[in-house]
C-alpha cells in the first residue's frame, strides 16, 4: 500500500470514531427519554468499551497481568476520563444542552494551547482560524443563544472540557512504554469501575424494558465504546491536536442524525453552521504538512 494511503487510513478512520460517537448522542437521547438514567448509561458504555478492549488484547495475545509498571499512572487517566462524563452530565443538568455542549466543546482550543505549551505543536495561524471558525460553526449548529446561565453548570462544562484535554494530552506522555490498546483499556476499566462501585453503592442503575429503551441503551453502549475506543487507538498515530479538530464534526454529525432519525429540522443558520465546521476541518487536513 503507498505511504500516502496509509497515512490517509487514520484519519479516515476518525471521521468514523466522529460519526459513531454522534451516532452515540443520538442514541443516549432515545435511551434518556424512555427512562433510563445517565448511570445506567455510564456504566454500560464503560464496561462494554472495556470488554471490547480485552477481547481485542486476547486475539493479539497481549496480557494484561502481571500489571506493567506503568499501570498506575494509567489510573489518573480513567479517573479523568470519569470525571469528564459526570461533569458534562451535570453541566447539562443544570444549561440547556447547547450551551453546555458548546463549552464542552472548548477542548480542541485547550488541547491546542497545551500541546503548544508541552513543545509537541508549534503555534500556527492556520490552527487557530480552523479552531476559531469551527466553533463559531458549532455555535451556529447548536443553536446558542445569549440567556441567563447557571455559574456551576459552565463551571462543570469546562471541568469536563479540560478533563478530557487532559486526557488526550497526556494519555502517551503518562504511559509511553505501553502500546495503545493496553493503555487505553486500563483507561477504560478504570472509568468502568468507578461507574460500578457508585451504581452499587447507590443501587441507581436499573436496566428498562423492552422496547425503545432497551434499544437507546444498547445502541449508544456499542457506539460510545467503538468511537471512544476507536479514538484513543488512532490518537498516537494522528496526534491531539489533529485528532481534536476532526472530532469537531462529531457534533454536526449528531445535529444530521436528529434530523434524518428523530425528525429534528434544521434551520438555515444550523446548515450554515455545519459547513462552516466540516469546511474548517477539511480545510486543515488538506492544507496540512505532507
């Protein structure tokens, strides 16, 4: 295969861990709206994405015991990745989901300027018109508007958005000698076991009945662990910063699925917006260094 197919394989590859992390949103809110609870949620997608993940290290024959010396460190980053889901619940617990969402999205900007400050990207012009034209894109296909907000849900949103900057940012530089699957597998089954021992302590989570539920559940579980997945194992191979500014189509992806599944419209100034943000996103691929 010539190098420039294989170098265009990852990217491809994070246009899909876009689409099914939005396939996800879409699915999550079938699930919330037929009674299941956000900790339900939590806990099936994170021990699914974990299951997935040592099956995968079963058929490489890679084992995960003993546990490597750099196991530990790889617990900060699914306390992160924890963290990040229980802010973003609660930032939109307490903002309309727009707005919440919009600051959550402030963390291809953080990842940037911490990747810059960490010496691993330079700082260009280029980047900073695409971060700044793809989120003025995401305020157009979010629909925000100005309105009152509550201080402790933008505090959560951001709580969230440099969480998960964190864990992208140093999900490599935490536990370089372990190889991505590994890696990201203790990530996840550290997040999957901190959603398990609050459900048990809590008794909160409940599965619903047959029916739309049951599928909202089980749909955003397998779309949640594949891009989540998916995500972290192309990460090495694309950087943050680039992986961050792909994952800007995740939700225009989300905005396109409500409206061809749930019938959700879309105005002019949301169809402007996404091509605002996909516009962005392709500009800086193709205008990339070779």
């Amino acid at each position: 295969m010539p190098a420039s197919s294989r170098a265009l394989l990852p990217l491809l590859g994070l246009f899909g861990v876009a689409a099914s992390l939005g396939a996800g949103h879409v699915c999550a809110r079938v699930a919330f709206t037929h009674g299941v609870s956000v900790l339900t949620a939590a806990t099936a997608r994170s021990l699914l994405a974990a299951a997935l993940l040592l099956a995968l290290l079963r058929l490489q024959r890679t084992p995960v015991l003993p546990l490597p010396r750099e196991f530990p460190r790889t617990l900060l980053l699914g306390v992160l990745i924890a963290g990040q889901t229980a802010m973003i619940q609660v930032a939109v617990a307490l903002l309309p989901v727009t707005i919440a969402l919009l600051v959550f999205y402030t963390y291809p900007f953080f990842t940037g300027l911490a990747s810059i400050l960490l010496g691993s990207e330079r700082f260009s012009w280029r980047l900073a018109a695409t971060l700044l034209a793809a989120f003025v894109g995401l305020a157009l296909v979010l629909g925000v508007s100005l309105q009152p907000v509550h201080p402790l849900g933008i505090a959560a949103a951001l709580g969230a958005s440099v969480a998960f900057t964190a864990a992208v940012v140093l999900s490599q530089r935490l536990a370089p000698g372990l190889g991505a699957p590994l890696r990201t597998f203790f990530m996840l089954a550290t997040a999957a076991t901190i959603f398990v021992a609050v459900a048990a302590a809590t008794a909160a989570v409940g599965l619903p009945p047959a029916g739309a539920g049951a599928l909202g559940l089980a749909g955003l579980a397998v779309f949640y662990a594949a891009g989540i997945i998916g995500f972290f194992l192309l990460l090495p191979m694309l950087g943050p910063v680039q992986a961050t500014v792909v994952l800007n189509l995740e939700p225009v992806i989300v905005a396109t699925l409500a409206w061809a599944a749930l019938g959700e419209a879309l105005t002019p100034p949301q169809v402007l917006g996404a091509v605002t943000v996909v516009g962005a996103v392709m500009l800086f691929q193709l205008t990339g260094k070779r």
